[in-house]
C-alpha cells in the first residue's frame, strides 16, 4: 500500500479483531518500512446467544491463533458491533439479539486477561463501522484524503467520519457521534431505508416476489427492470440523504462498503451522479478492502495516540 506511515515505529505489529453477530475475524498487521503486512486472518464462528464464556472463548481463539505468528504486538484493536461503552471497554448489548450474556462485561479486562498482556499493551475499541471507515481512510480508497465519511450498508447503515486527527463524534458538522443510522430521511429513519430490510421492502411494494436476501434480489436485475427501478431509487436517495452531511463536514471521499455495496454497478450511476452535482468537490468510492478494511481500522487503534493519520 502506497500510504503514508512515517510517524508510525518501524517493525510495529498490532492485533486486530473484527467481532460480527456470527463470527470474529482477526489478524496481526505489522508496519514494514513504509507498507503494512496482514498476516493470516482466522475467523472463528460464535453463537451470539450462547454463555459468556463461550462468547469470550470464541475470540479469544480467533486472537490466539493470529498472535502466533508473530513474537511480540504493541497492542490489541477491536471493531465491535454496538450498543458498546468503547472508552471504557465494557459490553452494553442487551435486547439486540446478539450477545445479550455479556451485558455489562468488562471485555477489555478479559482480553487482557486471556491473552495475557501487559500493562503497557492497549486494548482498544471502535464502533464496527467507525473501523470501516478508519481503514479505507489508512490504507484504502480514501488514503491522502483530509476528511472522509465511510459507511456501510447492510442489516443496517453505518457510518464514519474521519480527518487526519481521526474519528470525529462531535461538532456541528457531524450527526452525534459519526452515527448517521438514527437520522430522519422522510416519514422514516435512515437504517430503514438504507439497508437490506429498506431494499427488499421496496421490492415487495413493486409487487415482486418473496427474495431472502439483497444478493438474491440483484441477481434478478438483468431480467427484470423493476429491480433496476429499486436500485435507481436507492441510489438516488442515498445521494438526497447524505449530500448535506458531505457538504457541512466538507468531505472529500465518500466510501461505500457493507453486503450491499456488492450490488454497486445497479445503484452507482444514480448516487454519483447527484452527489457531484450536490457535492462536486467530493469523489464517491466503492469500499477498496471491503471485509478488510475494519480489521485495518482496528489496527490502526492503539498507534493514534502517538501518530497522526
């Protein structure tokens, strides 16, 4: 990756984790000269509604197996999914359908713990989406930007907004917190339009037929032009909804990433084509790293309280 990374100690390894509702992915990212190497990713499966300790066992294996092959890490940098106290470290997951068991955990403690770190290795951690947008800002589409939002769009929208500082979660630039999922868009909020369950209830009001999935439904895209027309809609939309956050936090990238991002090419045209005339001054990307990117975010963690981005 042709990035800038002089700030950043040579021969600086950091394991990084990215926590889902079904699996943890993580990898050890070591700064070589002025490139990064990602060592092998493990992914382990976890039952989200299973025991504390099966939870925590779960990636805790993921984090094992990938400190493995390296002698030594810096620290520990977590994407993870929310509600979640992220200064503190401590799960506040409770009625979300996914790891309800560990509601009030102090996972930090636990990591540090089972992995058995010292006082002086961080464990740090960031909003999922927060490390998506970190990541594409480091080390992907949007690196040598000044100011960046990132979002993903899935089982629901999330989102980041970054500058050389890092992550930006207040001001009158940005939503509170960098989380655009809570925002009105119409009669509705953002998340329901600007995710699978906005998508396929748009399909189900064209008078389409049952689809499970957003993957299903843009298959059937060449051969039938109301799935074109959904796709038209949503990128359209999302270009209404997001053009006044790029232009009052003055961004220069807008990257898309998340399942739906996949499905580009039936929603691109629409969406670049009102953000440039909203927003000429900024360029709108498909995610680069995609799944990668929120493990290069997390990564990123606990080297930015000595490095600028």
């Amino acid at each position: 990756m042709d990035f800038v990374a002089e700030d950043i100690p040579r021969n600086t390894a950091v394991l990084a984790l990215d926590i889902g509702g079904s699996h943890v992915s993580a990898s050890v990212i070591t700064w070589r000269e002025s490139d990064y190497i990602s060592g092998p990713t493990f992914d382990v499966t976890v039952d989200s509604q299973g025991s504390a300790e099966d939870i925590l066992g779960a990636w805790t294996l993921a984090a094992k197996r990938a400190r493995e092959a390296v002698s030594g890490i810096t620290g520990v940098g977590v994407a993870m999914p929310g509600p979640f106290d992220y200064e503190n470290g401590i799960c506040t997951m409770q009625g979300v359908d996914k790891y309800d068991r560990l509601y009030g955990t102090n996972v930090r403690a636990e990591f540090k713990r089972r992995l058995g770190l010292s006082a002086s290795q961080e464990v740090l951690f960031e909003n999922d989406a927060g490390c998506f947008a970190l990541g594409e800002f480091w080390a992907g589409a949007a690196r040598y930007a000044k100011s960046v939002i990132g979002i993903t769009i899935g089982t629901g929208l999330g989102s980041g907004f970054c500058t050389r500082e890092g992550l930006v979660r207040t001001g009158a630039s940005v939503p509170e917190d960098g989380w655009l999922y809570n925002q009105p868009f119409g009669e509705t909020m953002a998340d329901d339009r600007f995710s699978t369950r906005g998508l396929l209830s748009d399909w189900r009001r064209a008078g389409g037929h049952e689809v499970k999935n957003v993957r299903e439904l843009a298959a059937l895209a060449e051969g039938d032009s109301r799935v074109r027309e959904v796709f038209h809609a949503f990128g359209s939309d999302l270009a209404a909804f997001l053009s006044p956050w790029v232009s009052q936090f003055e961004a220069e990238v807008v990257v898309v990433g998340g399942n739906i991002s996949r499905a580009w090419p039936l929603f691109e045209n629409p969406f670049v084509r009102q953000m440039a005339v909203a927003c000429p001054n900024c360029r709108v990307l498909q995610s680069e790293l995609m799944e990668s990117a929120a493990l290069l975010g997390a990564a990123r963690l606990p080297l930015m309280s000595s490095a600028s981005l």
